[in-house]
C-alpha cells in the first residue's frame, strides 16, 4: 500500500490502532525535523546526494513523496523568516535616513538654530546671537538682534532675520535660506557694508584714501546737500569729526552739544606715523554702537565674552546707576565683539563668501589693548533740523546722508 493511501485511511479513520500510532509517529517526526530546520537557519541542498538518497529510500519504503513535501515546507518556511529579516532591515535603514541622517549631517555644517547661552529665561539660537554682533560691528544701519529659524535637515534651514526697532515706524524682516553653510537672503542688501567713503576724515588725522572727496562730494557740497533734505523724513547720517578723539574725549563732546550718536567708527593708532598722519582706518569700518535702542536680550558665554551684546552693556551701566557707558565697560564689549567674531569663521565665511577679518581684528585688538578707544567719525538717525544744528558743531568736518531704507 502506498503511503499516501494509508494518509487517507488515517484521515477517515478506517486504520487499526496499531496502524493509526504508526502514522502519528510519523507525522511528529517530520513536524520535529521542519522545526529544527526553520530554528536553524538550515535550508536542504536538493543536489546533496545522501538526502537524495534518503529520498528514494524513503519513496521505496513509505510510497509517494511526503519528506519532499515537508522537506519544500521548510524551505517555504526559511525563506519567509529571511523575508521577514530583510524587511525589518530595510525598514530600519528607510527610519535612519528619514529620521536620524539629517540630524547627523546638521552637525557638519553652520546651524543657526543652535541654543546659545545656559539662560532658562531666555530662547535664543545662534544666528540671533551671531547677526547682533555681526550687524553691530559692521552695519551702523541695519543692526539686527533676532532671527527666527526652521530646521529642514540635512544642513538646510529657513531662515527670517527681524528688525526689532525703528525710526520711521516701518519693519524689513528678510527672509532666506541656509544650506550647507550657504545663506540666500531674499534681500541682498540687508548685509550690505556702508559705502567706504562714507566717513571723510582729513588726511591731516588718519590716512586720506579718497583725497577729500566722500560719499556725498567735497565738503562744501556735503553741507549744501543737507539742505535739501525733507524736514518731513528721517535719515540716516554718516559725520566725520575734525580731529581722532578718545572715548572720554567723545564722551565729553556729545555731553556738551546734547547728542546721543547711535555709533561710533574706530581707528588705530599709526605706529610708524613720522610726517604721516597719526591715526589710520582699517581695511573696512568698523564700530560699535554707543546709543541706539536693542531689543534683543541675548545670552551668551559671559565668562568667554563680557559685556558682547549692546543689551549687556546697558544692564551693565544701570546697575551703576550711569548715564553713559563707561570706558571701561566699553573697551571690554569692543574687546569682547572682536574676540567673538573671530571665533564665528564659520559664520563671517558664510555671509562673505570668505573668512578675512583676522588682519583687521587682531589690529584693533593689540591697539586698543595697548592705546585706547579711538573715534573718528559718528553715525546717527535724525530729522533734517537735528542734522543741521550738528553739522554746525565745533569738532564737525564731514556729514554724508542717506534715507532709511
């Protein structure tokens, strides 16, 4: 009788006993052999000569071929938990690049979204910070303290840098973009420099690279363009002083002629000067902001950087109970900017396309160390009548203007 016959027979129940525990037995010892199969990981070579064997005389003994079925079972079972493995792996790999790459590759580029500081009080991310110094330094009319910033991964953020204060009452948020350390702003001229010949000090005091003629002509056409101003409007104005002062020789002038300048233009001593003027300007302007209103209450590494924000150097002078800022507190917020702008490469290369601020950083840094603040020239916002009665003051050399954007 052939085996699958003597199933049958055990399916409808028409086997003896005897007969009936015999296939039973079989049919468990197949069920332990598919099972130390699939727990294994063994998969049957049908080519293996001793199964083949096995086989045929399995055929020959028991009829039909009820160990290749079970034998293609294992098989079946096998490649269904290879199945299952594979899918679990591909479903992590799939999870690790949506989810966890991006953040790795975050950490290989600039991000502005970074927390700065060890304040609970205050959420600030690094290209507030960054921008508030940037912008302070460099851009006497575009000062920023506040960017807002959404991470998109991989080194990609949208960016919005916000205007927190305004003479004229209107507000130039910009937007734009970061992307693996390239940032487009959708307003280009947000980090626009002054024109160089903004300030036009006499080549009598620091070096003449325009030969007396500045932004808004020689100084007779300087004045006479003042004139023509809007008594309506507000404008930003560039006024060069006649002589290099210290700060408490600064101080002492805005005190006397009532004025609260927004920033003040540094220079350095010439230390080679012989017949040539005693001071010099650097290769771009740079400043500091001496009134003016910050909104921004950044936090920062105050241990690393005192006093770096102009918010910081206010809190600093009220709690001396000071009118103006001391010269003390002030040669440490400038000594503290230049610091922390040559730290921030990254950023400074991100916006310029190139990292050259050391040479002039390191020479207003040893200057300033070893001789002082030293002023040449003012920026401020005001009305056509207010830039008049200044550019009549004693110390008053130059005066340049432009609306406010």
């Amino acid at each position: 009788m052939k085996y699958s016959e003597l199933i049958e027979l055990y399916k409808t129940g028409k086997l003896s006993e005897e007969e009936k525990k015999k296939v039973e037995y079989d049919i468990e010892r197949q069920n332990a052999i598919s099972e130390y199969l699939f727990e294994n990981d063994e998969m049957l070579d049908l080519e293996d000569n001793d199964i083949l064997d096995n086989v045929e005389e399995k055929k020959q003994d028991d009829g039909e071929d009820v160990f290749l079925k079970s034998v293609r079972k294992s098989i079946r079972r096998t490649f269904i938990k290879y199945g299952i493995i594979t899918g679990t792996i591909v479903i992590i790999i799939t999870c690790f690049v949506i989810f966890a790459l991006p953040k790795i590759e975050d950490k290989f580029y600039y991000n502005p979204g970074e927390k700065v500081g060890s304040s609970k009080d205050i959420d600030n991310n690094r290209l507030s910070l960054d921008m508030e110094v940037y912008s302070e330094m460099f851009l006497p009319e575009k000062y920023r303290d506040s960017a807002t910033v959404v991470s998109n991964g991989n080194g990609k953020y949208d960016v919005v840098i916000n205007q927190t204060s305004s003479y004229n009452g209107k507000y130039n948020h910009v937007a734009g973009t970061i992307n693996k350390n390239k940032m487009v702003l959708y307003d280009a001229n947000l980090l626009e420099f002054p024109t160089g010949n903004a300030f036009n000090p006499s080549g009598k005091i620091v070096n003449d690279f325009y030969e007396g003629i500045g932004a808004a002509g020689r100084k007779k056409e300087a004045f006479a363009e003042l004139k023509k101003l809007n008594k309506e409007e507000m404008y930003n104005a560039y006024f060069t002083l006649d002589k290099v002062m210290t700060y408490q020789e600064f101080l002492n002038w805005t005190r006397k002629n009532d004025s609260l300048p927004v920033w003040c233009a540094l220079c350095v001593t010439n230390e080679h000067s012989g017949d040539e003027a005693k001071y010099m300007t650097l290769d771009r302007t740079i400043g500091f902001r001496y009134g003016g209103c910050s909104c921004g209450r950044s936090d920062f590494d105050k241990n690393k950087y005192p006093l770096l924000t102009q918010f910081s150097l206010v809190e600093e002078s009220d709690s001396k109970s000071e009118d103006y800022y001391s010269e003390t507190d002030v040669k440490t917020h400038i000594l503290s900017m230049l610091k922390f702008m040559k730290d921030e490469s990254e950023f400074v290369k991100m916006v310029e396309g190139e990292d050259d601020l050391s040479s002039d950083i390191n020479r207003l840094s040893e200057d300033i160390k070893k001789n002082g603040i030293h002023i040449y020239g003012f920026f401020t916002v005001d009305d056509k009548e207010e830039l008049l009665r200044l550019s009549k003051l004693d110390g008053i050399d130059y005066v340049y203007t432009t609306p406010i954007e």
